[in-house]
C-alpha cells in the first residue's frame, strides 16, 4: 500500500510539468506587423481566447481595442483566419499557425486584406 | 524485499527531482540583477506568468533601435496578493511605468519594483527581493500624468 501510495506521488509529481502543454494552438497574446507591399509596417497585437471550441478575441487588447467579427480556425490545416472590423477598414487575416510545439516562438504567418491595403504578416505568440 | 527498497528509492528519487525544478527558478536578487541598473519603461504588457516563486510579466517598448519586449520579474503571486494586486490587475494591453533594475548580464530583463498603471497614474508594488528597497507609500507617484 505504501509503495502504492509512493508511486502515486511520483505519478502526479511527473504529471506538473506536462500540464503546461494543454491549450488552444490559438489561445493567447500575439504579437506581430502588418506589412504592406508598399510602406512601413504597423505593429499589431492580437488576444485570441478559447472556450469550448469557440475562438473570441480583440485587435490591440487595451484601450482602443476593436473585437474581432470572426475567428476560425480549420484544424486540418492549422489555418486561422482573424476578421475585425478596424477603423482604416475590415482587416481581414488569412494565415497559417505553424511551430506548434513551442511556447516560446509559435507563429501565424499570412497575408492580409484592410481596406485597399493588402500585404504580409507575421506574428508570435508572447 | 530488495524490490520493495528498489521502487521506493526510485519513487522517491523521482518525486524530489520533480520538485526541485521549481526551486531551480528562484535565486537571490543580487545573483541575476543589477542593483545599480536602474531601468524606467513604459510599455504595453503583451503576457503575464503568475507562477512562483516569481511571477513575470512582458513588456513590449519602444526603444531607440526599434520594438523590445522586456521580461520582468515580480514576487509571488501570494506576495502580489498581499500588496494589492488581483489577477485583472494587468492585463493584456495595459498601458504601464516601471521602474526597475536590469539584469546583469544587459539582457532585456529586468526585477520590477513598481509598476504605475498609466490610466489611472496608481502605483503598485511589485515584491522586488532587493535587499535595500523600501516600498514607500507616501512617496509622490513620479512619471505619471493622469490621462
């Protein structure tokens, strides 16, 4: 029983640090530039939030922040797409997660429509 | 009898390892910063760790070659509780003044000792383990213009 128990412990003691590889690939603060074909970037964050399957999340979280009209993501493919309806236009962002095993250096790389303007992007996750 | 001994010894072997990761993240205030680096940021926090021994918490400001996102370390979240601080305290894109010391190696990372919210110009202390700080409340709130 006591070995049992022992065993236990050490169990639940190795299970700790597995626990930090749960989440949505999508889920949490990024941070990243809008770069148009002509002209200077624009940094942007992004906070996507998942709850129950559902994705929900604002451009520039904080003061001035704009909700998100739509966020899916196609699991077959990890492609996210992020609209918001942005003051300068709909910014729409078609892009792919990629480096999903990394807490440290995930990214959403695409391209992106606002308005007129259209470009590359590249986020990481913070 | 022997196998007995034998998986205990592993078990126990096991689970103190496993608890000793997160002591290998606390140290001493002195071993990793600069107590003569002062650091002023003002910044857009990006991502907050409440974990212990320390939390963290990231700050993207703009320097003079550009972006940079800073890692600063506070006390524990149960220190922080004690200081006023709750989980909404800082969230995600809120607008901030730090005062600080550098790490010592002049990575982008830093011991905060207190953080100013810059809307509201309230400042809070951040549990800094520097042994020579001194967390005055009277002191005037410095840096801040109310928005």
């Amino acid at each position: 029983m006591f070995v049992r128990l022992l065993m236990l412990v050490a169990c639940l003691g190795l299970s700790a640090p597995l626990m930090a590889q749960t989440g949505h690939p999508a889920k949490g603060s990024w941070s990243g530039d809008l770069t148009p074909a002509s002209g200077a970037p624009a940094h942007i964050r992004l906070l996507i939030n998942a709850h129950n399957g559902d994705l929900k999340g604002t451009v520039n979280p904080g003061k001035g922040e704009v909700a998100m009209k739509g966020v899916t993501l196609d699991p077959a493919t990890w492609g996210l797409v992020v609209k918001a309806p942005m003051k300068e236009g709909e910014l729409v962002l078609t892009g792919t997660l990629s480096n999903l095993g990394s807490w440290t250096n995930r990214k959403y790389i695409g391209t992106y429509v606002q308005g007129s303007q259209k470009g590359k992007f590249e986020f990481t996750l913070n | 009898m022997n196998t007995k001994i034998a998986v205990i010894a592993v078990a126990t072997l096991v689970g103190g390892l496993t608890a000793s990761l997160q002591a290998f993240a606390h140290h001493s205030f002195a071993a990793e910063f600069d107590g003569d680096k002062k650091l002023d940021l003002h910044g857009v926090v990006t991502k907050v760790d409440w974990t212990n021994p320390h939390t963290y918490f990231y700050l993207e400001v703009q320097g003079k070659k550009g972006l940079e996102t800073w890692a600063l370390e506070m006390g524990s979240p149960n220190g922080l509780m004690r200081r006023g601080w709750t989980k909404d305290t800082l969230a995600v894109g809120t607008e901030v003044i730090v005062a600080g010391r550098q790490a010592r190696d002049g990575t982008l990372k830093g011991n905060a000792q207190s953080v100013i919210l810059a809307d509201t110009c309230k400042r809070l202390f951040a549990g800094s383990s520097q042994v020579d700080f001194v967390e005055d409340e009277s002191a005037k709130v410095e840096g801040c213009t109310k928005k």
